[in-house]
C-alpha cells in the first residue's frame, strides 16, 4: 500500500507527507473524528446535515464543529413534528436565586393560611388551659385573668395610638379604671360598671390637664373611647360570671360560640371564598366565610344552649349563634379599620401566630354585651 495514501478515496484529504498543495489543505480542514466537511485539496466541497446560518462576526471553518453539532442535535427535536419549535425553559443551576421557582404562568397559586398555625394552634390551646382552669377552679382567678387581659389590651391600644397619630392618651387612669370596671361588674352588676366607666371618663380629663393644652380634646377623647372599646365591653364577661347556677358555664358558651364562629369563617373562606365581604375594610374575608360562621356558629349555640346553660332550649341557640356571628364579624371589621387607620397589621406581637392581646379581643369585645343581654331575654341575669 502506498504509504502517503493510506486507502483515501479520491477526493478526500492527503494525511501523509504534506506536499505545498496538501499543506493548505490541512490549514483549511477539519480533524479526522469531527463530522464536518470533507476538503479536496483547496476545493472547498462540504456535506453537512442541514443548512447552518453562520453566526454574525464568527469564521466559518473556526465555528464548523460547534454549528455541525448544534445542527444534528437539532434534528431530532420539534422540527420533525407539525408544529412550531418551542424554546426549552430555563434551568437554574444550583445556588441561583431561581432554583426551585415555578416558570409556568399558568400553574395555579396554593392559598396560604397568612400566619404560623403551628405557633397560632400552641398559643390558642394555652390560652384555652388558662382560661379553662380559672373558670372552673375559682371564679375570682378568672376576674384577675380579665383584667390582665384589659390592662395589656389597653397598653397596645395606646402605644400604636401614640406612635402612629401622636395621640397622647394616659395610660394610668386606663389601666386603674379599666380595672375597677371589671371588678365592680362582677361585684355589683351592671350598675357598678357604669359608676365605674364615669369615674375613669373624669379621670382621663383631669388627668390630661397635667400636660400642654394642644390637642387636648383629641387626646381624652381617645382616651374616653379606649376606656369604653377595651374595659367596658369586657365588663359584660364578668357580668356573666356572676350569675350563681352556671356562670362558668355561659361565660364557656360565649367563648366557645365567639372561636367557631371566626374558625368557621376561616375554614370556609379560606377554602371557598370568592366574594369579598368588605373590600377596602378587610379584604381578606369573603361572604362564603361569614355563611361558615354563621353555620358553625348557629350549631354550636344549639348544643351549648340545650346541654351547658341552665332551663336554655335548642332553639334558643340557634338565636344566639346567629347573633354571635354577626356581632363576632362586625368586631372584627371595627378593628381592622382602626388599624387601617392607624397604618398597621397587628396591634402587637405578644401572641406568636396571633398578633397581640387586641388581635383576639377584636371579636370577643363586642359580643360580650351581645350575649349578655340574650342571657337575660332567654334564661334571665341567674
């Protein structure tokens, strides 16, 4: 065999001895192993799979391994099927702030609960313990519990007033008569609250003449609404607390009704909710939620009326879980507009997965009084 021929078909390159015509073969041609163009001599004859638009600024015989790849790999993808080719999506590499992150626009959005059930779950069951011992174990204790209860709600209340609106409200004269209201509820009644609630109104006015004049009228009578929202409305709790045969028992009835009715209008809103209920109030709350409230809320009034208060009827339940849902939500909307107002989404952070003390009076406050006076029409003040 002659060796500067090795077998090469005519046509092809010379891989022997280079002579001058087979040397600037070699300078134009490609190694052995690629698959690109054949060269003979200086002929430039190439073969390729299908055409390949050189790229701009690029050499041709430079870029020919890269772009012959490039276009066999194309060959089995869409170009063989009827339709337009489609661009791949984009990988993340590992470590790129994209990782992990959902490209397709259209994949639906899971609906998030907004807080830490876990931590919410673990505070509420707590709080639940607490409340439940103090109620059943000595009635006193539970009074002390509301008041505790008044005193931090009050504190919050003012402490975002002044850091949101400069409103100077006395946190003293709150905090005193807010207790003495719950205490003289309990003691002597509703007319006992009501001395009490005047006395903390003229406490707030004598109190603020202390400091400069400006803005006085503002500051009391924020101060006159906090001692009104806060420790009066809770007043009604203990006034439930003082019926002798089962004031344990209405004051469980009243929270129990208040926690289904806001659970009901979570589970169903958060699940079915499309409608909004108050939009620029709330816009978290759906009317699907407040049917669920009023559903959970009417059933659990049933059974609690006919198996936990005394000479109470089934009937008279549904009444009352019909009240509470309402009341339950429209306290609930009052305070999201004081905290729209104020610019803020919680009243505090002492509760994890809650918020703050404020957070879960919202509902509680006013439907106290609510229940209080379904008590009296239905099974009388005990």
């Amino acid at each position: 065999m002659n060796e500067s021929s090795w077998g090469t078909p005519p046509g092809a390159a010379h891989w022997g001895p280079p002579d001058q015509g087979a040397a600037s073969a070699l300078r134009g041609a490609a190694p052995p192993a690629s698959a690109g163009p054949v060269r003979d001599g200086g002929d430039a004859a190439q073969t390729r799979p299908m055409p390949i638009v050189p790229e701009p600024g690029g050499h041709q015989d430079d870029h020919r391994d890269h772009r012959d790849d490039r276009g066999a790999a194309r060959l089995s993808g869409p170009l063989f099927r009827d339709e337009e080719p489609q661009e791949p999506m984009p990988t993340a590499f590992p470590g790129s702030p994209d990782r992990g992150r959902s490209r397709d626009p259209e994949k639906p959005k899971k609906k998030s609960a907004g807080r830490n059930l876990r931590a919410a779950i673990g505070v509420g069951v707590g709080l639940g313990a607490v409340i439940l011992a103090s109620l059943f174990v000595y009635k006193p204790v539970f009074v002390g519990v509301i008041a505790i209860a008044v005193v931090v709600g009050l504190w919050e209340l003012t402490s975002r007033l002044s850091e949101r609106k400069d409103i100077r409200v006395p946190l003293v004269p709150l905090a005193v008569g807010g207790t003495a209201m719950v205490v003289a509820g309990y003691v002597r009644g509703a007319e006992g609250a009501w001395v009490a609630m005047a006395l903390t109104a003229l406490a707030v006015l004598v109190w603020r003449m202390t400091e400069a004049p400006e803005n006085y009228l503002r500051d009391v009578t924020a101060g006159v609404f906090a001692a009104f929202y806060v420790p009066f409305l809770a007043t009604f709790v203990a006034l439930m607390l003082a019926a002798e045969d089962d004031g344990p028992q209405r004051v469980l009835t009243f929270l129990l009704l208040t926690v289904v009715s806001d659970t009901g209008a979570y589970a169903v809103g958060w699940r079915f909710g499309k409608r909004k209920l108050a939009p620029r109030i709330s816009p978290g709350k759906t009317r699907e939620g407040l049917l669920g409230a009023l559903l959970f809320a009417m059933v659990a009034g049933a059974l609690c009326m006919q198996f936990l208060i005394k000479n109470g009827v089934w009937w008279q339940g549904l009444l009352l879980g019909l009240a509470v849902a309402a009341s339950a939500t429209l306290g609930d909307l009052g305070e999201s507009m004081i905290k729209r107002d104020l610019g803020i989404k919680d009243m505090g952070t002492l509760l994890p997965g809650h918020g703050g003390i404020m957070d879960r009076l919202d509902s509680l406050l006013p439907t106290a009084p609510v229940v209080w006076l379904l008590y009296v029409v239905f099974v009388g003040s005990g």
